[in-house]
C-alpha cells in the first residue's frame, strides 16, 4: 500500500497556538500561499498521493478526506471567473460513530422507536454548524432531500469557511425560474449550491447495510448532469440581483468512489456551455445509507 501524506485542508488548517489567535482571513491567506508555492511540486509528481483531512471539532462524526491535488483545482476555480471544475471527496465516519451506527442497524426500528434513517441522520449531524442545523429544520421547495442539503452545507462549510446566506425558500427569482438549494459567502464572494444525489435506487434499496456496492450506467449520469446543470444556469439567470452569486457549486452525493470517478469522467465530456461557470463538487458517501434513502416517514417525528 502506498504511504499517504496527511496535511491540513486548504481553507481550515490546523494552526499552531500563536496562529490560532490570528484572524481567520490572515490563516487562510497563508493556507492558500501554501497551497499556490506547491502547486507546480505537486502537478509534476504523478506518483504521490497527498490528502488533506478535515476532522472538524471533538463533537462530529465524520471526517473529509480530498487528495490535495483536487483541493488544488478548487482554488484554481475560486481564482478564475469562468473555471468550470469537478472535484472528489469522501466522508468517513469516525470510529465511534461507525460503532454506534453498527448498534442501530442491528435492531428494528420498533425497538428503536424512530425509523433507521432519522437516527443515523441524527448521528451525522452531531457537532454540526447552526447553518446546518437551519437548513435541517426549515421548508424546502419538496422532495426528501432534508438530510443531504443540511450535510452539504456542512461539507462545504468545513472545507471552505462558507457563511450561510439564504435558504431555498428565501432566495428570491423571477417567475418559472429552477431553483437552488442555499446561498453562501465564501471570502468577499458569494456563491449559490444545488444538491444531488447519485445512486441506482433499486440496487441500494435491496442492500441491508450501509455499503453497498453498486454501478451506474454513463447515460444515466450524463442524464443527471445535464437537468441540474441546466437548472444552474436557469437559477443563475433568473435569480433576484440582490440575492444572485458569482458562481455555482452542483453538489452530488454518491455512494461509491466507481460512481464518483464515472461521474467526474462524464462531466469532462459535456459541453462547456452546460458547465458554464459551475464548480461541480462529488462526495462519497459510502457509509451514510440515509443520505440516498430519506423517505417523508422520516419526517414524522425527526428531531436533530
């Protein structure tokens, strides 16, 4: 096996004491200078394999773990107006929470009195931001997506620093428009976020545990690709001015790194006028079964 280089996230390094009193602003410009004096070192070494970690605070349950070089074309994004970009990450529990997420898939959810998804959303929600939290608690525009739009805006808080603007059902767009999941402040910058999912739902639903090993066809994912990224554009066109972004992220959950890469590849193949200006965020999910199958029962009684 080859020996992985753990080093600090781009945008939430783990700093030295003196550091950590540093204004924020300050540690991620050193971050970023960090990241921009590497960038040749690590485009010219093919063979190595740097990943960035983020743990988050003592009370989460889950880690993010992205090979820098990915985290390294984000930043090119962020830097360039027009930089449509795909980027691949992982969530991974931590070990306390995989043994409490074992617990609860091996009872019923008559023993357990609430269903299997509300508890482990409860789980991975542990430690989470206010924004998060927010999200979690207020209307969307329908659908059962409650649980991956309140983890999205966790994930791309933790790695980015983001500062929840406005909901789904505050932002405001002229008649017709599609719509986008929340708003975020990024730096001076702000940004809008739609989430999706991508998974074989009839091979999943037939899996009892949480991995699941499963496949999707490149014209399904190419498919998908195209309505939400049309919607993009529709929801960057038609938003209020007060309320608009400087760019986009499609955030898709996934429940495998075979689906993420198809994913990835698909997308280098689409037209740049469906890419247009949109950063294209793909997280494996591999153990977080809720995430895919949130169904409205789960609602029922759902607290966070």
């Amino acid at each position: 096996m080859q020996e992985v280089n753990v080093v600090g996230p781009m945008w939430q390094q783990v700093y030295s004491q003196e550091e950590k009193k540093a204004p924020k602003a300050q540690c991620v410009a050193r971050s970023c200078r960090s990241l921009s004096q590497n960038r040749s070192s690590l485009s010219s070494n093919s063979s190595s394999r740097n990943y960035s970690l983020n743990i988050g605070n003592e009370k989460t349950s889950f880690y993010l773990r992205t090979e820098l070089k990915e985290e390294l074309k984000i930043f090119n994004a962020f830097e360039t107006r027009q930089k449509p970009t795909c980027v691949v990450n992982e969530m991974i529990l931590k070990e306390k929470q995989k043994r409490e997420l074992n617990l609860i898939n091996e009872k019923s959810e008559s023993e357990l009195g609430k269903t299997k998804n509300q508890l482990e959303f409860e789980l991975l929600m542990q430690g989470s931001s206010q924004g998060a939290q927010r999200i979690s608690q207020e209307e969307n525009a329908g659908g059962n997506s409650v649980f991956s739009e309140s983890l999205s805006f966790e994930i791309v808080k933790r790695l980015f620093s983001a500062e929840l603007l406005k909901t789904e059902m505050e932002i405001g767009y002229c008649a017709g428009s599609k719509k986008t999941d929340y708003s975020v402040r990024i730096g001076q910058k702000k940004y809008g976020v739609s989430v999706t999912r991508a998974f074989n739902f009839l091979s999943y639903k037939s899996q009892s545990g949480p991995e699941v090993n499963t496949t999707m066809s490149p014209k399904v994912l190419r498919m998908l690709l195209n309505k939400k990224l049309s919607g993009i554009i529709s929801s960057t066109e038609n938003v209020y001015e007060e309320d608009g972004w400087e760019k986009q992220f499609l955030h898709c959950f996934v429940p495998s790194m075979e689906i993420a890469n198809s994913l990835k590849s698909e997308y280098r193949k689409m037209k740049s006028q469906f890419k247009s200006n949109t950063i294209l965020l793909v997280t494996v999910a591999s153990e977080s079964r809720s995430i895919f199958m949130e169904v409205a029962k789960d609602h029922e009684s759902a607290t966070v």
